[in-house]
C-alpha cells in the first residue's frame, strides 16, 4: 500500500507528475469531477487546522468522493485511550484513504503500518509535513516557472516548523538552490536535517539572524509562524515571537520579482499592508494547496486499486 508520511516517500518524477496533473485539474476542473466517486476521505485531525483539513476536503469533494471525520482528539475515541495503531485499522472499514494530522512526532507512520488504505501525514508535530511542500513547489512552479536555480529564504521558526522541514528535503533534490536560514538562534534548523538533508547532498546554505541583510539576494521568501504549541514554557515564546516581522518598507530591499510565501496562518510575521504587494503569494499558496492535493488523492486512489 501506498502512503505519503514523508516528502521523500514520492521520486522527484512523482512530483513532478502531481504538478502536472494539478496544472492540469486547474485547466480543465470539469474532467476530474468524478475521479473519486463512489470512494471516501477521512481526515483524523488530532491537532488544529484550518487549510489542510478544509482542503482535503474540498479536493475530494471536487474529485466527486465522499469525506468523513474528525476536528479534534477530545471527539474521537482517542479522549478514551484509543491507540493511534487501532483507530487506522478501524478507519479502514470506513474510508478509501485517510489524511491524519497528529501532534506527536511519527503518529502517521503508526497509523500507515496498520492501515489497510493510504495514509498521508498533514503535520506530525514539529517533524514533516510533506503535503503542504507539494502545495509549496506547486506554488513556486506557478510563479516563478521553475522550481532549480533559486535562493530561498526560509525565515522564523525553523526549529519546530515542519513545513520548511519538508520544504528544505524537497528541494534539495533540485539543482541551483540555495537556502539562507534567517532565525534566532535559538530556532535554527535542526542539526539533523543540516547534516542528513543539507551537508549530505552538498547543498549551500548560510544560517543569519538579519531578514534585512538577506532580502536583496533573494528569490523566494518562505516566513513561518513562531511555533507556540512547541515551546516548553510560554516566556520564550513571548521574547521569540515578534523576531522576525515583514513590512512594505523592508520590501524595498527585495527583488520586484521575489515571491515571498507562507504557509499560514499568519500572527505577526507579515504585516497586513504586504498583502496588495504584487509580491505576495501566500493566498495564492492556499489555493495552488487544494489542486495538488486533488493530484495526491488521484494518485494514491489509483495505485490503491492496481
Ligand atoms: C502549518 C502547519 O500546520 O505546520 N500550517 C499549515 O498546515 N498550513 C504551519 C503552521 O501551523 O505554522
């Protein structure tokens, strides 16, 4: 069976299929509106969410199936000590596939080698979140044409931020990308993926803590959300979660053709006012999201059935 727990789990052809296939669903909505009938999602959200469950949703009701589950753990049956392992094996009965979205680090990969139908991981703790990186590559494909040859600037939380994990495994597989790491220093990047993801494969990268110094050179401007749900006390997250705030002047400083995303939601990282730059792309983000994830569901719904 077929699972999506990590981005690495698809080949940088894969990828690139899904973004085919989504530019494809933009095109021609109407020729994959019955993809998924007769078949059913469940979404097992143990942890808050607003684009990632409601997208998965709309794409499959988009591709003509049904959808199912829960919005919070106090719902379901693990408020009564259902283990993550039991409650896939039960949401096989039900569901064609399942989408689950987990506070601990590893749940999804649980639940996958239980299930008796694809998993994917919408976000296990501050470890992946492969789903949202399609909907990020889809997004750097759409707007700036490619996805090799690129200085990315990835800045805020990069410690407990699972989307710019995933982001920085994904395109490292890709030639001419360079990343600049803008953190405090007690939220860089964590070693593990400096060593496994960036040192392995030769990727250069430069860690600073100053937005302003980096913005001239950059193509992309990734800005994350200060993790508050991952911080052991509540002092340091107060102290840490106004670093890092993009503002209409700093982005004079920027590149006319830089596209500066997030994966949202959004606190204090971008100032309202940046939204009618031309620039910003973190809107657009949210619905390029919807379309890959219609691709995923297709693909993972088809090699199901083989
Ligand atoms: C992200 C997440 O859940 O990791 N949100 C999302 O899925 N778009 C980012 C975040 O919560 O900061």
């Amino acid at each position: 069976m077929r699972h999506l727990i990590g981005i690495e789990d698809l080949s940088v052809a894969e990828i690139e299929q899904l973004i085919a296939t989504a530019e494809d669903i933009m095109a021609n909505p109407a020729k994959y509106s019955s993809v998924a009938s007769g078949k059913k999602l469940a979404t097992l959200f143990y942890e808050p969410s607003t684009r990632t469950r409601l997208s998965f949703e709309a794409a499959m009701m988009e591709l003509g199936g049904g959808v199912l589950g829960f919005s919070e753990a106090q719902s379901s049956s693990a408020a009564k000590g259902e283990s993550v392992a039991d409650t896939a094996k039960v949401i096989s009965c039900f569901a064609d596939i399942m989408v689950m979205r987990h506070f601990k680090e590893g749940a999804p990969m649980v639940a996958a080698m239980n299930a008796s139908v694809p998993v994917i991981n919408a976000g296990d703790g501050g470890h992946n979140h492969p789903t949202q990186t399609l909907t990020d590559l889809l997004t750097i494909k759409c707007e700036k044409g490619r996805l090799s040859d690129l200085t990315v600037g990835l800045c805020g939380d990069l410690k407990f931020g699972r989307t710019v994990h995933s982001l920085i495994t994904a395109l490292s597989r890709y030639t001419g990308i360079r990343f600049v790491l803008i953190s405090p220093k007690e939220l860089t990047l964590p070693d593990y993926i400096k060593s496994e993801v960036l040192d392995r494969k030769g990727i250069e990268y430069v860690e600073t803590t100053s937005l302003e110094e980096s913005l001239p050179e950059l193509d992309i401007l990734y800005m994350t959300r200060v993790q508050r749900e991952r911080f052991f006390n509540e002092q340091d997250y107060i102290r840490l979660k106004d670093s890092y705030i993009l503002t209409v002047e700093k982005l004079d400083l920027a590149k006319p053709d830089l596209c500066i995303m997030h994966p949202l939601p959004r606190v204090n990282e971008i100032a309202v006012g940046v939204d009618k730059d031309s620039r910003a792309c973190y809107f657009k983000q949210v619905l390029y999201g919807k379309y890959i994830r219609m691709a995923l569901i297709k693909m993972l719904l088809e090699e199901a059935d083989k």
